[in-house]
C-alpha cells in the first residue's frame, strides 16, 4: 500500500510499504477514506534531519474498518469510523476521567511504543481499537463537506473544543483567541457553541479571519505585539480579556496572551509549544492570579458530544478545509500549506 | 509613634516617626493591637540594599479605629477590624467578583501609590476603609489564642485558603501541600476543612510538620527533589497528586510541584514567586494538561467565610505563632524567623 514519509525537513514522499495486518486481538484495520495535514506536521517540515528510513505522517483519518481482532467489541467490519490523533484504552484512570491523552496503555500515531503508522496512508492499523474509535451513522459516498467536517472531529474541532472547556467558556464569556489556522477558527466556532458573547480574533489573513466572522468572530485583531494587546484590552473595556484561547505555540503567541488576560482569567493554549520556558512569575501569571491550563486535547472525549451538530449540518467545521490532493499529491500539500496557499489540506486516498 | 523601618538586608529599626492623620474622607485610622513578620518580609531582609531613607514594614494587623474620615460607613471608632494585606475600595469590578488584590483603586501596605505605611507599629492609617476593613465582635482584652487566629485572617490564613479554592479542593480530593511555613500549614488546615482525604505534606521541620499533622496532613514526606517526588508518587497511587499547593515561592518548589502533580491535575501556587521564567512546555505543564493556578491572595474575599470557626474556636490557625514579641523587640523577631527558630513570630505594640 501507499503510505506518506518525510525523510527530513521540505522532503515528503509517497512511498509502498507492506500492508499492515492484526497484530493484537483488541486491533481493528482502517482503510483510509480521508486523511488531512496538520499544522503541527509543518514543525518537522522546518526542522527534521535527514533520516533514510523515513518517520510515517498523519494523525487525523477517517475510514471504514476492514477488518478486526477477536476482543474487538464495539466497531465491526464495515463501520465507518473517526480516529482521534491519539490512542485510547477506554477503561484506564485517565480515559474514565476524559483525559484520553494521559492514557496509561495509549499513546500516538507512528508511536515507536505503540508499533503504530500515520494516517497518510491508505490504510492503519488501529490498536485499542474499543477505547480509540467512534462509529459515524455515515458512508464514503456522503457529500465532501460532511466528510470533511467528520474529519476535523480527529483533531482540530475538538483540539478548538477542548481549548474553550478548559478556559471556562460559558454564556456571555469574553474571550480572545490568538491565532486564524485551522485550530483558532474552530476555537472560535467552539466559544460560540459554548454561549460567548464577544469574540475577538487575532489574526491577520484576511480569507482566515473573515471565516472567522462567520464562525462567530465579534472581533478581528490584525495587529500584532504591544499594538495587538493594546487593541484587544480597547475591545475588552480596557482591562482585558478574561477567556484567552492560544492556538499557536510560539513564544510570542504566549506573550501576547499574558498581554492581553484580564486580572482573574485564563489562558487556555491548545497550540503545541515550541518553547519549555516561559514567564510565569509576578510580573505575568502571577501577580494577576491569572490561570495557565491546556494541553494536548483529549478528542476521543469530545467526538459523541459534538457529532449530531455536524451531522445535521447546524455546524461545519470542515469549512476550514480549503484544498483536497489526492495521496500522491500530499507533498503538494504540505507545500501550500507551508506557504500558507492553503489553511488546512484534506488527503483523498 | 513607633513604627519598624528596614534599612538593608538584616538591618531592621525601630523608629519614632510622625502620628498618622486622616488624609481623606475615606480613611480609618487604626491602633494596632497585634501585627507579625511574615515569611515574605525575609525576601527584603536578605537581598535589600542599604537605604537611608528605610521602607516601612509590616502588611498583617488587627486593632481597633481610633478615627474615621466622613465617608466611611461600615466601621466606627472602637470596633475591632481585621486588616487585610491588600487595600480595597469594595465596589470596582474585581472586588466585586472577589479579586481584591487586583482592586482598580486599591493597593497594598507601605505603598508609594497610596501613601501607605506598614503595620508593624503602633497604629496605621486605613485607605478605603468601607472596603479594605472587616470588624469582629471581639475586644483586645480577649486571650491571646483567638487574636493571634484573627491575625492570621490578614493575609496567611486566607492565603493558604485560597491556594485549596484556586486549587479545587473538595471532598475526597487528594493533595499535596508543598512547604511547612505558616502559610503551608494553613493550606493544610484549609484543605481539610474544604473535605480533602489524602493530605500529603512536603516539609523537613518536624515541630512544623508535626503542627501539619494536627490541622490535617495525613502523610508527611521530609525528602526533596527527585527522592521526594518519588516519594509522593508513591503514596498517590503511583499517578501523582490531582492537586498540588505550593507555598514556598522558589524555583525548587516550582520543579517539586511539576514532579508531584498527576496529569491532568492542578499546580495553585500562592508562594511569591522568586523566579519568573520556568518550564511550562510539552515536558512539563503542557503534555499532561495540567493547570497552573494562583497568586496573591485576595483575603479580603474570604474574611467573612472563615471567621465564624475562628471565633468558635473549631479551628485555630493562630497555632502557626510560636513566639510574641513586643514592638521594640521586632528586630528580633525577623532574626528569629531567619534562624528558622521562630515559625512565625506575632508582635504587640
């Protein structure tokens, strides 16, 4: 079969690999029907060393299961199935308990541990397939948007979903989300859902931030640094925001969220770090009591709560996707995204 | 009057200074009946430059007003008030959501902005008095144990409760109370009277440690670092605490609070940061989602919730002074504590 490898930073490939094949009677095989790029695959993109073997790509699939292990309980051959980015036992402490991400028995595509592949592939191999997949009421043959919607509940929904949960968003929140790529814009659609009242994102690509809007953006902040903050504490009252939504993960995004948090509130971040350190003394966190909470998000404990909207249509997070390749077109893919052509590149087997 | 005054790292005076005066239609003027040396006053006993000039010492006190400006209306010349170490108006926007020490007018004790000095002498004058001071129907002639509980209400009684709310303590919950000062052990009392059932207490001072027992703590571990952390883990169940409470301020206790706390759980900190910089990324707080919460205390918020078991005598915070000292003899007092001879040393003028 065809599977998507980077064998160092700008070379991605579609190469033949084996087949994958049960190897553990809780494994289910997904025959891939979409797949998609993420923002955080562009990091390796820019920085990976020269490997000749190659590290397997994608973490957000949808597809029909082709085959199971002989424990496999809920998902049967020919269900039609959504992968969260991670893999999930199900009946652990932390999966009973919603945090799917600390699972003591799971982990992540092309995981070493896990002896786990991407999902930009034809096909995966899915192990704690009971914990990990959520069966979808659907077909191959449904319309692109609902299939691309379905999509986003892999990763970046509930990734914008879990980002508004942890900061509290509730009826008449005022909230800031930094950041217009696919996770920021379905931040917005999420504190939306969950009742905010002002919505204001900083972002400064146009076609992003006007999707924005229509997602439920009251506000859109071009400016960056000092003039950024002072223009989001200006929209806020004056003294900031008290939700703050960071779908980044650079430093400056972080300062700009400490920047723009009102005294009392949270920044919530969803986007990966890439920085350790970062102020969290007096003069940031806190002397305003302010809040730091976020993480990896735990999609598998979001994907019952926010499929029926998405199959009745009442919301389309698939929207954000703005380019379909076929799989030997991924590397074109990544190319448009890393160029910013594209905000977020689905993959069609 | 008498007043204490720093004048550089280990030199600590008492002064004669000019009698306060009412200034606004707002101030209190209140005779201090006991004030005391907190942990934090040792920041500036060992790093303060020489200044001939002095700073004013002292944020925690009760007494009883002597004069009161036009306007004020909640307190009367002769009532006993608990000061709280941050000053208040009572009506803006963060005081009424409980966030005292974010007040819009407001400020602290032996602070420029203000004019205010501090309260380790024989009287003080009260900015804002309506919203800064709480009255208690109690006299000076009352014993010395229950002045000294009311004490602590002025900032490290208040200051650990906040670090179980900020925390989310409740019943059942397992904790780890990180530093055995008074503001440590508080946390400890705090997080038993809001129902906690496992209470680890992470402290090398077995007087002190021995105390936490009593207000609580139901597992005592003396290690540090890494033997400490594994310490913890093991008596969590091997996950670590769901919440951690740090009441120490240095960067070790930061790296303590990060090894102990289980993912998805909650580091609240109310120990003044000695550090800004520290790790928040994957490897850290990021990865395992897990939140960083805390900062000054807004005691004022929690006067009234926490008095009544004071003047009950059901719990008894004041049990953190373990040494009175007279006015004059503060200086001694502040060596006392930095020996680490003294837990917390009251003083009356």
């Amino acid at each position: 079969m065809k599977a998507t490898y980077m064998f160092g930073a700008g070379d991605v490939r579609v190469i033949d690999v084996p087949d994958h094949t049960i190897q553990s009677s809780t494994d289910a095989l997904v025959r891939i029907v979409r797949a998609c790029v993420c923002g955080s695959d562009l990091h390796p993109y820019h920085s990976m060393g020269v490997d000749p073997a190659g590290t397997s790509m994608g973490h957000e699939f949808i597809g029909v299961v082709e085959a199971v292990g002989s424990d496999v309980r809920t998902v049967r051959v020919g269900d039609f199935v959504i992968a969260p980015f991670a893999v999930s036992c199900g009946t652990c402490v932390f999966c009973a308990q919603g945090l799917q991400t600390s699972c003591v028995r799971g982990g992540f595509w092309n995981d070493a541990a896990l002896g786990t592949a991407g999902g930009q592939a034809e096909a995966v191999r899915v192990p704690l397939a009971d914990g990990t997949l959520v069966t979808a009421p659907v077909c191959e043959d449904d319309d692109d948007a609902l299939l691309d919607s379905l999509l986003t509940l892999s990763d970046v929904y509930g990734t914008g979903w879990h980002a508004a949960v942890r900061g509290g968003v509730g009826e008449g929140s005022v909230v800031t989300v930094i950041g217009d790529g696919a996770v920021g814009l379905l931040a917005v659609l999420s504190a939306r859902q969950l009742g905010a009242e002002q919505i204001v994102l900083m972002g400064r690509h146009q076609v992003r931030t006007d999707l924005g809007r229509e997602f439920g953006a009251t506000d859109v902040v071009a400016e960056r640094g000092e003039e950024g903050i002072a223009r989001v504490r200006e929209l806020t009252g004056g003294l900031g925001s008290a939700i703050v939504l960071e779908a980044v993960g650079h430093r400056p995004a972080y300062d700009q969220a400490v920047g723009v948090v009102r005294a009392g509130g949270v920044i919530s971040r969803v986007g990966v770090p890439q920085y350790e350190d970062a102020p969290v003394g007096f003069g940031s966190l806190f002397g305003p009591n302010v809040t730091l909470t976020g993480g990896p998000a735990p999609v598998r404990a979001y994907i019952e709560r926010l499929l029926p909207a998405v199959l009745e249509g009442t919301v389309q997070p698939g929207r954000v996707f703005d380019r379909t390749v076929g799989l030997d077109q991924t590397p074109l893919g990544y190319a448009a995204m890393d160029a910013r052509e594209a905000l977020k590149v689905a993959v069609r087997p």
